[in-house]
C-alpha cells in the first residue's frame, strides 16, 4: 500500500494557488511547492483579488489564510470559491485554538495547517485533499446510492443520515449549515433522547449553552419545514419522530 504522500497523478499535474498577505510568508510556501513538484498558479493576498484568479485560472486547490486582512476574509473567500466553483480549499493559520478556526471548520475545509507549514505536512496534506476531492466528485452517485440511509419522518420528509440531506417531496430540501447539524446530531441515534447541552456544544461548540437559541433555532426550522420533526422529552432533550427506518 502507498503512503498517501506518495500519491502522485502526473508531474505539475496540481495547480495551487496560495491566498496569503504575509507575502514573505506566501514566496516561502511557493518555493516549497515547486520543490515538492506542484505547480503554482499564483499569489493572491485579498479575498476578492483570490476569487477573481479562480474564475479566471481554474486552480486544482487553495492553500487559504483564514485571516487575510481581517477577522475572517479567508473564510468568506473560501466560502464563495466552493458555492460557485467546488474547489478544495484547505485554510492556513497561525492559531490552534483561536474563535476563528471555529468558524473556518464550518465551511468543511479538506483541511488545514499550521504556519509556518513543512515541505511534507505540504505534501501529505495537498494530496490527501486532492485525493479524497476527485474520489468523492467520481464516485458520487455511487456512494450517495450505495449508502442511503433513511429515516422518514412526518409530512413526506426524509432524512439520509449517510449524506445529510433532507428531501421533502423526493426533492433536497435546502438546509443552513446550522440545521444540517442539527439534524446529524439528533438523527445520530435516533431511538435516543440528545441532551440539550451535547445538540448546543455540536452545533456551536460552546461548554455551556443557551437555551433560548437552540428553541428559537428549532423553532424557525419548524415554520420553515411546515411540520415538527423533533420532540420535546420532557426538558431532557430532544428526540428524532421517526416513521419508519431502512437501511
């Protein structure tokens, strides 16, 4: 079996494009990257100048400061990219422990390093990305039909706790990030009641929590499904309605 920093597609074959404003910094990173053997398409060290290259060069990923110029410009950036062009992004930082990082996970990076980065973190890191983008965007259909698992709920809403997705109708019905969570953490077991503290510390990551924005969340995802999929277990915590499962 290959070690996974050794999985290679062709000489140059990976264009990456590095969004960082410490410019000494993105030289450095550039440097390492012709050494490793990938090709870089470019320098960018603002959120808008990074979009503009993407839709202008196509790059295979991005290697994104999660900071740039402000408190999360990184993030919006990469959040951007992935709705319009479905690249791999994996965010740059120099905090391990920093509110940022928390809300740079929930734009589901392919990954993320810390600076500065050594040439095999670089390596590993960009391939393991590359790999599990071009697996999951090749075998999709596959996958999504091998691995259906549904739970079905009232009012002809489904739930696949394998991809995540909510169908009303046999449609997706669109979800926030937020919702999306919600429903993976109390579908998780579904014949369990989920504290309100581990629903709370799972969608925000917080120790305690606030009682007040989890109702007011489910309250708004009741309006707006037209229905009550979650019960109330007497202030224990809430619980999945399930008509039927199958596997």
């Amino acid at each position: 079996m290959n070690n996974i920093s050794d999985v290679k597609y062709t000489d140059n074959e990976i264009s990456v494009l590095i969004v960082e404003d410490e410019i000494v910094l993105a030289m450095s990173i550039e440097l390492s990257l012709k050494k490793i053997g990938f090709y870089v398409s470019g320098i960018e060290t603002t959120a808008d100048d990074a979009i503009t290259h993407v839709q202008n060069n196509h790059p295979d990923i991005i290697l994104m400061d999660v900071k740039l110029d402000n408190e999360s410009s990184g993030i919006d950036a990469a959040n951007i990219i992935w709705k319009r062009f479905q690249i791999p992004i994996v965010f740059l930082t120099s905090y391990t422990n920093d509110k940022t990082m928390k809300k740079a996970m929930e734009c589901e990076p392919y990954g993320y390093l810390i600076k500065p980065c050594r040439d095999e973190e670089l390596k590993i890191t960009i391939n393991m990305a590359i790999h599990k983008h071009r697996y999951f965007f090749e075998n999709k259909d596959t996958l999504r039909h091998q691995k259906s698992n549904f739970l079905f709920l009232e009012n002809n809403l489904k739930f696949d706790i394998s991809t995540s997705i909510l169908y009303k109708d046999e449609a997706e019905f669109k979800l926030t990030k937020t919702e999306k969570k919600l429903f993976e953490i109390i579908t998780k077991y579904p014949d369990n009641i989920v504290s309100f503290k581990t629903i709370y510390a799972y969608l925000w990551r917080e120790d305690f929590y606030d009682m007040g924005k989890l109702r007011t969340l489910i309250y708004r995802l009741r309006i707006k499904l037209g229905s009550d999929p979650f019960e109330n277990m007497y202030e224990q915590g809430y619980k999945i309605k399930v008509i039927k499962e199958i596997a």
